[in-house]
C-alpha cells in the first residue's frame, strides 16, 4: 500500500531464472531463439544437461536438470546453446549497476539475484509504486525476466520471491502473513533437518516461529538461531555490498561473425546503453572511449574515439563511433566486439531555469561540432588557439589540437590586437618621427613586457600608435637597441 510508513528496512530481491539463456542472445538479433524451443545446456560430471529454456521448449516438457538426449527425444527441433558462466557473470554485474541507479546498497548474490535495500528510496522516486515501475521498465528494456521477493530482511525477501513484477509495495500484515505460511521445505538447509522438522510437525515458519527460541537452539544449534535473526531483521545484513568498477570493460560475442557495418550498429548500441548505465551510476562522465573489434580468423582493430567535452550521452557516443566507424578498415567478419573506458570526469550538477528546465552551456554546440568533426576527419585535422604562460606576444599563445575545447580568455586590460605580424618589422626613425609606409604617431604607452630571463632576457617597450588616416598600430621598442618594430595591426 503507497499510504503505509514502513518503520522497518524494505528488502527487494530480484532472481533471474533464464540469466543463462537471455545472457546468450544479448546484443543480437535473437528472433529464432525467441520463436524456436531453445534451451541452454552445461556438462555436469560427462554427460549435458538442460540449465534452463524458453516457454516453446517448456512446453514440449523440457525443464531444468534434464538429460540433454532426453530433451532432444522429446522436441527434435531444439535450438542448443552452450551456458558461458562469465558473460552470465558480466550480465549481472551489468544488471547490479541498473540496480544502483535506484538504491545506493545493492548486493549481488551469484549467480542469478540481486539484492536491493529500497528503505528512504521514496523520496528519489515520489513513492514505492513509482519506484518499482521504473525499475520493471528499466529491466524489459534489457529484456531480462525478473523474478521479485519483498521483505523486511535481505534473507526474507529471497525467501518470498514469486514470479511476476509486482505493480505496489505490499503492506507489513501482507509480508508477514507470507512469511508465515511459507513452507519450511524453502527454509530447511539440509534433508536431515527438513526430517527433523517434519518429526516435530513442523510444516510452516509459523510453526517455527511459534516455538520457543532457546529449545531451537537445543534441538537444532546455534546456526539456526543466526539464520532466524537474519530472516526476521534482527541482526543487520552484512554482505558484501556492490560497488561499480574503477574501470569499464564490456564484451558482445557473435559466433555466426557480423560481415557489415551497418550490422555492428546493434551490438555497439547495446554496449553504449551498458557503458551510460555504468556512468550514471558512477555520476561521472568519460572523457574517451576504446571500440575493439576482433574477427572470427583472430584479427583484431580498435579506434579510440576522443571527446572535447567530457559526456555520458548514449545517442552523442553512439553517433560519434558511427562516424569514426566509417573510415576503419574492418578485418573480415567481426566474431567479439568490446568497450572499453578509464578516463573519467566528475559529473557536475546542471544549472536550471526558473521553470526547472536544465540550462545549455555555451560550448555544447561548439563541442558538439568538434567531435563530429574529429570522427569523421580525425583529431589531427583540428586546432585551436591556446595561451601559454608567456610574456613575450609572439610566444604567449599556440595551436593545439581541439580536444578540451574552451574558450579564450584574453584579458580585458590587455591593449593588443588579436592577430599578430608573422615576424616584427623594423620602423625608421627619421629625425623624431616614427615612420612605417608613412607617419605613425604615439597615442599611449610604454607598457613594458620582459620575458625569457633564463635565456637572453629581453625587455620591451610596447606603444598604441596611428596614422594621419586613424589606423592603429601596436609598436615596441627594444630596450637594449633602443630600435623600433610594428608587431601588429588593429582592425
């Protein structure tokens, strides 16, 4: 109920029954295995059997734990696929950091569940109903099957999890009431104690519940008052919680081999949605990205794609590899593709409007330009004025490359032009006239610059001069010559 103040911890639990099998047709076109019975098999001692499989073999009467040769005897049509544990280990990891985005203590519990404390999360989310709806939303756009469990406890919530993604928080009576007629065959942890429980005409944990503590712990140890203490919240979780990774690094395998460009798009696509999930739960933003390519014949490329400003945009990733896709030379059929990130930057808080609208920066558009730019063309056809720390004009500014676009901070004091002569030329002096193609008259100055004292020291004497038609001129004279130069014009 969204009206009910829950005093306790609230504990989701999410379990992903056909980790195995969605794990595999991740990042590709999976409509065959979607429409065909398909089941995913591992070798246990020398023989094959069935891990899990889609609905069109559960209904042939394929399940779980069954021999291979039985379930081929049973459909002849299935779709076989070999279980891969660390792709199902990298999905739930991936599955973790979609978690994290809307609890900050989320656990992992391998191979296929999840734990999230939900406590205060309200807030974020303008209550728990809104909560769970976005997470459901944000687990089928994965198109992963979740099963749910909802507790007072992190041991509780596994324990209750049932199929189906519920819509609303159920209220304290509804948990308890489900933890109390849960069957003792779900709590026992041995077929040795599970017997014992059955001689004493324990059928339910409210049975168990019902008797005193200290004969359990006579009859059963010590190790089931623990296990009690848990699943009733009396004791705090202490798992190990889940935090992402200093690091990104994520990997698509296609054993048929992809032949096209245009048929990388999909599987860099769902690679680009992991990699801002891992952003967004970090809140930083990347300032580079590496794509690998590796072929079925062992040939690997890679391309590096570079950004101006730091960003966590899918789309803006996306279309930027897009383009630098274009000029690679991809080695034949392309069999594992990976993503790869190490260079981050904090995410700063955006600046918004009265009416709560997020504010654009100035350089959006400008680093937007850049980036496309340097993708299509490639970072060394770009450059861009830059200040250095100089005193000397002709050495006080350099062309870098435009990859940390920004703008120029010219001070405002300083009376110069923008755009210097190539080299300084040299001014006659006839009699007291200053005299440059004709006349140049002093309007103000000396403004003395020095510079490069470790080496030869040079100081200048810099004057804002014109001609009998208005045009300025910026002049220096040397002290050490005492010789005249015109170092730059004014438009």
């Amino acid at each position: 109920m969204e009206g009910t103040l829950y005093s306790e911890k609230i504990w989701l639990y999410l379990h992903f029954p056909l980790l195995p099998l969605e794990t595999l047709i991740a990042g590709q076109d999976a409509d065959f295995c979607l429409q065909k019975p398909t089941a995913v098999v591992a070798q246990v001692n020398n023989s094959y059997r069935i891990v899990c499989c889609n609905t069109g073999a559960d209904s042939t009467g394929i399940e779980p734990n069954l021999a291979l040769s039985t379930a081929l005897a049973l459909c002849s049509e299935l779709v076989v696929l070999q279980q891969q544990p660390e792709q199902e280990k990298a999905a739930l990891y991936q599955l973790a950091l979609t978690a994290y985005n809307f609890s900050p203590v989320v656990i992992i519990d391998e191979p296929q569940g999840i734990w999230l404390e939900l406590s205060g999360c309200d807030r974020l989310f303008k209550g728990y109903n809104n909560l769970l709806d976005k997470l459901h939303l944000a687990l089928l756009s994965q198109s992963f099957t979740a099963d749910v469990g909802i507790a007072f406890s992190a041991d509780a919530a596994r324990l209750l999890c049932q199929p189906g993604f519920p819509s609303h928080l159920p209220c304290s009576t509804q948990i308890a009431e489900q933890l109390q007629t849960l069957p003792l065959t779900e709590f026992a942890t041995s077929e040795k104690q599970l017997r014992h429980f059955h001689q004493l005409g324990l059928h339910s944990f409210g049975d168990l519940l019902a008797l005193p503590r200290a004969s359990l712990g006579q009859r059963f140890g010590i190790e089931l008052l623990r296990t009690l203490e848990l699943l009733l919240a009396e004791k705090p979780c202490s798992l190990e919680r889940f935090e992402p990774a200093e690091t990104f690094h994520d990997v698509l395998q296609h054993p048929q081999g992809i032949i096209s460009k245009e048929g990388l798009l999909f599987p860099m696509k769902t690679l680009v949605q992991r990699f801002q999930l891992y952003l967004h739960a970090r809140q930083c933003r990347c300032r580079d990205l590496e794509w690998r390519f590796e072929s079925l014949f062992g040939e690997t490329c890679s391309m590096t794609v570079t950004l101006s400003n730091s960003e966590n945009n899918g789309a803006s990733i996306l279309s930027l590899s897009r383009l630098q896709l274009e000029r690679l030379l991809l080695p034949g059929s392309i069999e594992k593709i990976s993503l790869f990130s190490d260079n981050f930057a904090e995410s700063t808080l955006g600046s918004f409007d009265l009416f709560g609208d997020p504010l654009q920066a100035n350089t959006t558009s400008t680093s937007s330009l850049i980036d496309k730019l340097n993708a299509r063309l490639g970072a060394e056809a770009l450059r861009q004025p830059m200040l250095s720390n100089n005193y000397l004009p002709e050495d006080a500014s350099t062309l870098v490359a435009a990859l940390n676009y920004s703008d120029l901070d010219v001070p405002s004091d300083a009376l110069q032009p923008l755009w210097l002569l190539p080299k300084p030329i040299p001014i006659q002096m006839r009699q007291t006239q200053l005299f440059w193609r004709e006349p140049l008259y002093i309007l103000s100055g000396p403004r003395r610059l020095q510079g490069n004292w470790w080496q030869s020291e040079q100081q200048r004497d810099y004057y804002l001069a014109c001609d009998k038609s208005g045009a300025r001129y910026w002049l220096f004279k040397e002290c050490a010559s005492a010789h005249w130069f015109v170092h730059g014009l004014f438009s």
